[in-house]
C-alpha cells in the first residue's frame, strides 16, 4: 500500500518523522509531502504559496529514512493531501497518514485542526485516514506516542474503513505510565479557548481597528468520559471520524420552496 505522510507542524517537526518510520516499519509505500513551515489551525483549507500558478515543493531528508522521498510543500496540509489524491507526488496514495502533531487534537474543536484536516481530506476521496496527536506542551515521551501509533495503524489497515478517520491522541507520559488505549467520543470543547481583550483602533490608520485575541489551554475534567476527560487520566484515545455529510434528521419543510416564496 502507498501512503502519503503529512502534517501541519512543518516537515521539519519530530512528530512527523516518527510517524514515518512508523509506516515504513509496517512495509508501506511511503512518500513524505508537509508544510514547509507550521500551519497549524488550518483545518481543511486549500490554500498555498504560489509561483505563476505552481505549487513550490523542495526536497529534504530524514537521517534515519535515507530511502524515503521526503518533500516541503508551501501549501496547507488539506491541500497536499488534496493534490496528492490527484497524483502530484506519485501514484494516488491508499492511506493519509497526518502527525504526529505537537499538542492534542480532541473534542469539537478538531474542526480548526489542519493534522484532522488532511485526514479527513484524504478519506474524502476514499483513502483510509489516521491522525495522531501527543498532548501537552513539552512533548518528551515520543516512544509513547510512537507505540501507540503503530498499533493504531495496523487497526486502520486492517479494519479501517474508507471514508473515515481514526483520530488519536496519546498523553505526554512515559510509556509504562500509560494505562492503555480506548475508543471514545469527542468533548463538547477544545483543546483551547480564545479569551477577548481590549479594543481600538490602530495608531497609525484611522481607518483600521483591533481585538486582542490570546489563547489559553484548557484542562478536561478528568471524570468525563469523553477523549479530552481520558487523556487527561492517562489513557491513549480512538475516535473514528467521518467526512462531512448532511445532516438529513434535520427538517426543513419551512424553507422557500418556490419562486413565489422567495418573493
């Protein structure tokens, strides 16, 4: 099988090696495509940096991958894994392999996550799709990460389904002092919040104005059984997701139905 490798740290990142040796340990076909710099927060967007129409790739190399085709893209993950399924980097690949990214992905707010981004972008036009993450802010414990991620792998290869994501998030704990693996379903919230400060205008345009806007962490609480509230207690978490679909539950018989009625 041939697998593209992405992420939104940047090729650069450590996340993004470990998950390729990962993938080359398991016998897939690899090729590596990322960003060229971090563009986390970009959830699905297809944008990029362009020379007279071209999308800019340079070669790199991982020291310990010699043989794997690494490539820096100056684009957003969505749209290398986008063009990837068009055959821009070779032969369409059968799984998106994205991360393994610096900080969590849990909870509702993996809509804004361009690692999520490029998975689900991949299983929209078929591929399988896995997406890892390790917690915290310091990131020490790679080897936890890296064991989970091979057994997430061998999962979604051998019982993934098309069209679908396994998204995992591994806590930044040594591996011994982690209690497992488990399924389960996204928290109400994010890994962060926007807290809104002063405003006013900028003192060197009359027409342009300004909105402080910083991030802060938010810490689960650890008694909800939900992704956020287990990796907050130690576990490694599951959950599969699905490409956007409508949402047909929803009525809509009080929508205009006629010419008359946009009227």
């Amino acid at each position: 099988m041939r697998a593209l490798i992405v992420n939104d740290d940047g090729v650069d990142s450590h996340g993004i090696s470990v998950l390729s040796r990962v993938a080359v340990e398991a016998g897939l076909d690899v090729v590596v495509a990322a960003p060229h710099a971090e563009r986390s927060g970009a959830s699905a967007s297809l944008s990029a940096l362009e020379e007279d129409g071209r999308l800019v790739v340079s070669p790199r190399t991982f020291p310990d991958l010699p043989d794997t085709t690494v490539l820096a893209v100056e684009a957003s993950p969505a749209l290398i894994a986008f063009v990837s399924m068009y055959g821009a980097f070779g032969p369409p690949p059968d799984i998106v392999l994205s991360g393994i990214n610096h900080g969590p992905n849990t909870g509702h707010a993996i809509l804004h996550s361009g690692t999520v981004g490029a998975a689900l972008t991949g299983a929209n036009h078929g591929s399988l799709a896995l997406a890892v993450s390790l917690a915290g802010s310091v990131h020490e414990h790679w080897d936890g990460a890296e064991a989970v991620a091979r057994h997430a792998l061998q999962w979604v290869l051998s019982q993934g389904v098309p069209g679908t994501v396994l998204n995992v998030n591994v806590p930044d704990i040594p591996l011994h002092e982690l209690r497992g693996l488990r399924t389960a379903p996204l928290a109400a919230f994010g890994a962060v919040q926007a807290d809104i400060g002063e405003s006013g205008q900028t003192p060197d345009d009359d027409d342009r104005r300004f909105v402080t806007v910083t991030f802060s962490d938010i810490r689960a609480e650890e008694a909800e059984d939900t992704d956020a509230g287990l990796l907050a207690q130690g576990w490694a978490t599951a959950t599969v997701l699905r490409s956007p679909f409508e949402a047909a539950d929803v009525a809509t018989e009080d929508l205009p139905r006629t010419a008359a009625d946009l009227g």
